[in-house]
C-alpha cells in the first residue's frame, strides 16, 4: 500500500489550490490528488457562463478557463512528489488514516498522514422540503440540469419551473432559454431574489421571464411526468397561503434550494459535525487532528475565487506547521 504525506479528496478549484499551496510551501512532500472525474475542475466544467476569476486571476472567465487556469498553476509549481489520481472514488476514510478507493480496476487502499477534504458541496435534494408529488419524472437539482445541458448536450424537457432565486437558479433560467426551451415561471419563497441584481437583470428582467417571490410550490402534478406545479403565495413567516394559489403548466421542475457541505466521508471517520458542517478551527483542522477541509466542503461559498484564496490558507497553515 503506498503512503503519502498529504491526500487531497477533489480536484475542484479548492483542491487544486490546496494541492498548489502545498507543493509550494513544502516541495518535498508526497502528494496525492484524487479526483473521481477523468479530468479536474469539479463542478467548474460545467459552469459555462462568465464571471469566474475576478479576484484570483484578474481576469473574467468561464468556469472551465478557471479550471483549466487554475490547474495550469498547479502544473506549473509540480514537482515529482505529487501524484494524480483521476477516475478515482474514495469510498471510505479508515480510522488509521487509511483510504479505500476505487477505479475501474477495482478497490485498494493508499494510507497518508494528512487528509484534506476538497470534495465541495451537493445541492439540497427536492425530496427533503416536503412537497407533496407522487414522484414523476421531471425532478431535477439545477446543477444536475446544468450538467445535463452543458456537458451531455441533453434537454431535461420542453417547459420548465425554476424553485429558487439565488445564482444557480437565474443562471440556469437563461441558460434554459439559450437552448431553446421555455422557462414559464421562477418561484423564490423570500421577498427578493437570493442572487446578484446583475443575474436578475440579465437572467430574468431581460428576457421577459415570470419571477414569483414570497412565493413557493405547494403540490407537484404529474404521475409518469410532471405536468405542472400548484403556486401559493407565503405570509410573512413564509407559510404557504392556499387561498392564493396557481396552477403553472410545466413538463420538469428545477430545485435551486441552495447547497450543503459533501462531508459524509470525513464524518464516517469519525469528524465531528452539527447542523451539517464539520466543526473546524479557523485553519480548516477537523476535530481529528489529521483531518482538515477546505472550500465547499467547509462552508458554501458564494463565488469560486473564495474558495480558491480558502483552500490555500488552509494549506499554508499546514505547510507551516511542518516548518515548526
């Protein structure tokens, strides 16, 4: 079983820079990157639109140029004691600092002393707010959707409903209508959209779409395929008025709720956790004193050069904790 000094889990944007800061304060120790795509940059490829990168690059960039930046950086500070592991899933994080993984050939373990969790975040799932359906077809996170669309070259349908006002739900609202289909509503339970007034000028106002706040779905139709949503209006403790309600025909449904941490790793070895984030000191170290997280995987983000500029703070510390 090889063993490394530091394992990184994701090759996302906190990853490679959490990899890059290391290698930079520490070259001579052995480094071990694993990603479970066949190439890195996480959910950056398939964030297509522009606006990445102002900060860490100065520069405006699509999310696959910030990848694609960010790890020509990595490359460009590598040394022979860091290694990549892509098509690779780690599937468990023993007591002993050991981690089972998994590839096209099947498991094996690696061991390290340090373990970084870079693996970012995961969209809160449409089954946990309680709406009642009988579980159509149809149902899609936005990231999922974006995924679909930007990497696959798939359509999740003909006529969508958007629930959710931040970011990722105005950015795919356009991103639905550049690729021909129809956004008949956006719906966001506050008084105002949780995203940038640019996304909402440009997402929403600007090709003429519905935006409904103060505002949630209280009842999905369809038993195969969604056929469409049921709108209510909210009171000021944000329950549902159904005395003011809509029907809005549709044939799918995105869940723009928001993000949580991907920590179920890091808590099946045994990390402390509450209220679904790790518990960390202010350098990123877990309550297992050899665990530490980084970007996404620490707290949600609002813009990816955050994560970046996090996740190298969280390796200088370590770097200079090895200097000590």
């Amino acid at each position: 079983m090889k063993k490394y000094q530091f394992a990184i889990i994701g090759a996302g944007a906190a990853g490679i820079a959490a990899a890059t800061q290391l290698i930079s304060s520490s070259p001579d120790s052995t480094v071990v990157l694993i990603e479970r795509d066949s190439r890195p940059g996480g959910i950056l490829l398939q964030c297509i639109h522009t606006g990445f990168g102002l900060q860490y690059f100065k520069d405006e960039l699509t999310g696959p140029e910030y990848a694609e930046a960010a790890f020509n950086k990595l490359q460009s500070a590598k040394n022979n004691n860091i290694e990549f592991l892509f098509n690779t899933t780690v599937v468990a994080v023993e007591e002993n600092k050991n981690l089972v993984c998994s590839d096209l050939r099947g498991q094996f373990k690696i061991g390290c002393e340090k373990l970084i969790i870079a693996t970012g975040s995961r969209e809160i799932p449409f089954g946990a707010l309680g709406i009642p359906s009988n579980r159509p077809a149809g149902i899609f996170g936005a990231g999922e959707a974006q995924l679909l669309i930007n990497r696959h070259a798939m359509q999740p349908g003909r006529t969508g409903v958007i629930l959710g006002a931040g970011d990722i739900g105005l950015i795919m609202a356009r991103r639905l209508v550049y690729e021909g289909m129809q956004v008949a509503a956006v719906i966001e339970l506050k008084n105002e959209p949780g995203g940038v007034k640019r996304n909402v000028q440009t997402c929403i106002d600007d090709l003429g779409i519905e935006l409904l706040t103060s505002s949630t779905i209280v009842r999905v139709h369809g038993s195969n395929r969604v056929e469409g949503v049921t709108v209510a209006r909210v009171d000021t403790d944000r329950q549902p008025l159904f005395s003011k309600t809509r029907f809005i025909a549709c044939d799918f449904l995105l869940s723009a709720v928001g993000l949580m941490p991907e920590i179920q790793l890091a808590r099946d070895a045994g990390a402390n956790a509450f209220n679904g984030h790790l518990l960390l000191d202010e350098n990123g170290r877990s309550t297992l004193p050899w665990l530490y997280a980084c970007g996404n995987a620490a707290r949600i983000f609002q813009i990816v050069d955050d994560v970046s500029l996090s996740s190298e703070k969280v390796s200088k510390h370590i770097g200079g904790e090895l200097k000590l």
